[in-house]
C-alpha cells in the first residue's frame, strides 16, 4: 500500500480537487431531502405555490451544479489515477530491470507480467473509482444518517441501530473477499504462464504433437480461475439482499412510527417523507458499498503484490566504488577455491574450483553436459555470486566492483542466442551503441558472417525474427559473437558458440578472435576446439579434473584421453563414409 500511496501522492493536487468536488455532490445530495420537506410542509400543506416555485428552483440550480461537479471530477479522477498508474508500471518495470537471476527465480515471467499489467490495472480503477463514488457512498451513509437526526431524532433512531451492524457485517465481508481475491490473482497467474509457455514453446509443442495435452493444461488453468472468481463473486452477492432487506425494514419502522408522529404532531409529513427519501438514498450508498467492497479487497490483493516486487530484495549490491569505473581490464581471471549452489536449491553445483586464466590467453572449458560450465560462466560477470571463494579479474574480487563497469568489459554469447526483433543492424548495435558500419562489418566477417548478411536483400537492415528473415541455429550463433565482439571486450566468453560450425570455419574464426587480444574462454564439447586452444579446463561435475595444453591433458588425464579416443572413432568413421 505504500508504494501505492507514494505514487498517488504526486498527484495529490488532482485528487484533493477530485475530493472537493465529491464533497459538492455530496452537499447538494444530502441538502435535497431538506428542501424537500420544506416545499412539502411550507409549500404542498399549506398550498403556498411561490415557497414551492422557489425552492424548486433551488433545487433545480443545486441539481445542475453537482452535475457539473460531476464532470469536473471525472476528468481529475481520470488524471490522477491514470498517472499514478503509469509511475507504478514505470517503476515495476525499473525494479525489475535491477533484478538479479536469483530474484527472477523468486518471481516467474508471466507473474511479474501479470503485476506489471493487471495488477497495476486493478489499481488504477479502484483509484478513478474511489475518487469518483466510493468515498461519497460511506460520507453519503453517515451524512444521512446525521441529516435524519438533525431532521427527526426520534424517527431517526432505527437508523443509529441498523446501519452500525450492517457496516460491520460489511467489513468482514471485506476481508474474507480480500483472501479470495488473492487466490484469484494466483490463478491469474497461472493462466498467464500457462499461455506464455505455450506460445514461447509453440514449435516444440506441434513438433511434439503436445497440443491435446497444452490444451487441457489451459483448460485446468483456466477453470481454476473461473472457479476462484465464481466463490468470490457468490460471497459478495450476498450483501445486496442483507442490505435491502434491512433498510426496507427501517423504512417500514419510519413509516409506522411516522404516522403515528404525524397524527400526535410528533413529526411533520415533510420529516417522514425526507427521512424516507435519506433512507432510500442510503441503500443506495449501501448497495455501492458491496461493489466497493470487490473493488477494494482485490485492489488490496494487488496491491501486495505490487510491493511484493518492490520490496525484493535485490541481492546483488552494487559496491560502491565509482572510481574503478574507467579501469581497463588486463583480462586475468583468477577461481579461487570457489563454490557454488543456485539460489534456493541444496546441490552444489560448483566445488572447490581453483584455476587461473593468463591474460589474452583462449581457453576452452571441456566437461559432459550438466558438468557445470554454464554456472561457471555465469559467475565471472556476476550473474550469480558465489557461495564460497572468490572470482578475481585482475587481482580484483568481481564483487567489489561496478557492476556497469565489469559487464562492460565482458563479450557474453550465451548457450542459447537470443536476437531481439528488429534490423541485423539494431541487434548489433545492441553489443555497442557508438559502433559504426565499419566496425560492423568487420566484426560480422570476423564472426565469419558477413558473407551471410551481405546476400540477404536489404543486408544489415533486414530484419530478424517474426516478421523477417529467419537465420539458422548456427547463424544466430554467429551473430550473437559480432554483437560481443563488435563491444571489444577484454574478456570474451563462447558458451558452445562454436557447436554449429564445421571445423575449417571455426579455425577462422578462432584466429580473427586472437586479433581483438582478448582473453577468450570458449566452452566446447568439440576437441577440435580444444586442440586448439592454449589451454584446456577438463571439469566434471562441478569439479575441475584436469587443466593443461591438448598434448598434456593427452598425457596425464584418462577423461581427457577417453573423450579424444569417442571422437575420434567418429571423426574417422565420418571420413570413412566420404
Ligand atoms: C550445472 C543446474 C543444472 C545442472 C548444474 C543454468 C542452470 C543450471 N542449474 C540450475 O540449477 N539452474 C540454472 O539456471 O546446475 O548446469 P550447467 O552449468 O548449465 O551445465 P553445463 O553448462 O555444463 O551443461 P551443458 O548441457 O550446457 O553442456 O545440474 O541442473
Ligand atoms: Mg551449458
């Protein structure tokens, strides 16, 4: 709620003139009965037609001047919650951006968007609405009730009785709805991702012929909700019977009593008929009051879940060290004795992992899949912290630098391309915004993909993705390393970015990388990749089990020897076949 609060804050000047003009409405609603009994007692009874045509004039002229209000309020409303609502995406969006891999581990996908969008949604309306009706509708209810007292004290009585249980009755509701609704923006969760990792996978699922199965997925999803909001919606029903059942059983009291009162001179036929004429205008109120009721506790439950992403605990700090900022890496990366576990999870997937990485040097990681090549990426620009030992760059702990200022400096590919849509041109540029067509040229060709690019039709302006050209596996592979070599980084990391290509293309490309003297880690499941390198890191299962030169890991480690011998045998049953 106090992130709510703060965002509607700046536009406290709308919502007091919205307020304001809520009291003038207010005013002239609670003053009509009062004229009412005036014309009827003064001018009806005693058949005084200018007392009648006068205060029905008066009337008419209030009437008029809360429509106005009306309108004015409408726009203010609008302008208050409208804005408020575009801060709250503006800064979910930016709080989101500061996430780190752990928090978006916390939250999944579909639920931050379903909190960016509906969630911030639900917000904005209950804003508009409470500036528009929903603070009028408690005032409408205790002004009327203070009205009929000022008119008829002793007629009035019933309403002190019934209206405090009926607003405590409604408070309960509240809350139980609020519960409800809770559960009803999970489900909405659920549906969300259910329609995310179906339309992000929609490939897999027809090549699979998985659609009978996503489809009652869907079904399952979708039905949960339908069922969560029907139990909502039924247990807010029930208050429009519970309130008309008892304001009409208050107006047949007044009605009773009036009579009564009217033949022992206890209480003029204008009172009755005014005090009737609150009561009505309350059940009103009453009636806008079970809305209010939805609106508010699911505006609560969104609300929480607002915050809940506001308050995530960002764990990656920043350090606060500005003037490493223009540092140039050298590009040594030191693992000291390093450990590792993702966030929330108890295997270990790193161990005692200790090496060094000299300094331009290419080095290949080698190791069977889920060996721990990926995770060991991933700590060196902090994507991840480690949980015991340190990783070094330059003699520098990573965690004690600028985060800007270390990623930086790294040119990441990672294990699975990701190209956004948009011109070649614009994806590159994402790598380097200062970059221009030369340097793009010659990272694509030292990417050994320019030849590709120039014989599209509209070359660096094509666009990728959806509605454009469709590049193969082995291709995006490739222009994700222009787009890291295109930012010169000093440290340039290849998550098996070189699977795609056949062995006289990836020698080529290996050579145009040694030209940015960078220090290259590149992991590979390929010993043509490894044979090549400076220097080879053997790991298995998150521990390092061999680290050397081709010749020497051929020499002193049985892995090593046994990967060589598998891929061999293919490599000469391959050039068997030809
Ligand atoms: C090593 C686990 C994974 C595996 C181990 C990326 C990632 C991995 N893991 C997680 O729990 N969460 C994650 O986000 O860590 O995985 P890896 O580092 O990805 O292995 P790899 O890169 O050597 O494998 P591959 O298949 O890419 O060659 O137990 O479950
Ligand atoms: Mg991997």
């Amino acid at each position: 709620m106090r992130h709510i609060f703060s965002a509607l804050n700046r536009y406290r000047f709308a919502v007091i003139i919205a307020l304001l003009l809520t009291l003038t409405e207010l005013a002239v609603e609670l003053v009509q009965p009062l004229i009412m009994a005036r014309i009827i007692d003064q001018g009806v009874v005693q058949q005084d037609m200018e007392t009648v045509l006068f205060w029905g004039g008066v009337m008419l002229i209030l009437s008029f001047a809360a429509f106005g209000a009306g309108i004015v309020n409408s726009f203010y409303a609008a302008h208050a919650s409208q804005n408020t609502a575009y801060d709250l995406r503006n800064g979910l969006f930016a709080k989101v951006q500061s996430f780190s891999f752990a928090n978006f581990s916390q939250f999944p996908t579909s639920s931050l968007m379903t909190r960016i969008t509906n969630d911030v949604n639900q917000i904005q309306n209950t804003i508009f609405m409470s500036l528009r009706i929903m603070l009028r509708a408690p005032l409408l209810v205790a002004g009327s009730v203070i009205m009929a007292i000022v008119v008829n004290a002793q007629l009035a009585l019933i309403l002190v009785l019934t209206i405090p249980l009926l607003v405590v009755f409604l408070v309960y509701l509240m809350r139980k709805a609020g519960a409800l609704f809770k559960q009803v923006q999970s489900r909405v969760d659920r549906v969300n991702n259910v329609v995310q990792e179906n339309l992000t996978a929609i490939r897999m699922i027809k090549a699979f012929t998985r659609r009978s199965y996503e489809t009652e997925r869907f079904d399952g999803a979708a039905d949960e909700l339908r069922v969560k909001m029907m139990r909502t919606f039924r247990l807010i029903e029930t208050t429009m019977p519970v309130i008309l059942l008892v304001m009409n059983f208050s107006i047949i009291v007044v009605l009773w009593f009036g009579t009564t009162g009217v033949n022992t001179g206890g209480a003029t036929i204008g009172e009755v008929v005014a005090i009737i004429n609150y009561i009505t205008r309350m059940s009103g109120a009453l009636t806008v009051f079970s809305m209010i009721i939805m609106i508010f506790s699911r505006a609560r439950a969104s609300a929480e879940r607002i915050g809940e992403v506001f308050e995530a605990d960002v764990d990656l700090k920043e350090p606060g060290d500005p003037d490493d900022d223009a540092l140039l890496f050298n590009g040594e990366i030191v693992f000291d004795n390093v450990h590792f576990r993702y966030p929330g999870t108890r295997q270990s997937v790193l161990n005692r992992l200790s090496f060094t990485v000299q300094s331009r040097e290419q080095t290949a990681v080698l190791g069977a899949t889920g060996a721990g090549k990926t995770s060991l990426f991933q700590l060196i620009p902090r994507l991840y912290d480690t949980d015991g030992g340190t990783v070094r760059i330059d003699g520098k702990d990573v965690s004690r630098m600028p985060l800007k200022s270390l990623r930086r400096q790294i040119g990441y590919v990672p294990q699975e391309t990701m190209l956004f849509s948009g011109t070649i041109e614009e994806n590159l540029r994402w790598g380097n915004e200062e970059a221009d067509e030369n340097e793009m040229i010659q990272a694509l060709k030292d990417a050994q993909i320019y030849d590709t690019i120039a014989s599209l039709k509209h070359g660096l302006q094509s666009t990728v993705g959806q509605r454009g050209v469709n590049l193969s596996g082995g291709q995006k592979q490739r222009l994700a390393i222009a787009r890291a070599l295109l930012r010169r980084p000093s440290i340039l990391l290849l998550d098996d970015s070189t699977s795609a290509l056949d062995a006289k293309t990836e020698q080529s490309l290996l050579q145009a990388i040694r030209k940015y003297s960078c220090t290259t880690i590149m992991i590979t499941q390929k010993m043509s990749t490894t044979v090549r390198a400076d220097n080879i890191l053997l790991l298995d299962e998150g521990e390092l089990v061999g680290k050397g030169s081709h010749s020497q890991l051929l020499r002193e480690s049985d892995l090593y020897r046994e990967i060589y011998a598998s891929q061999h045998a293919v490599s000469e049953e391959e050039g068997a076949h030809e």
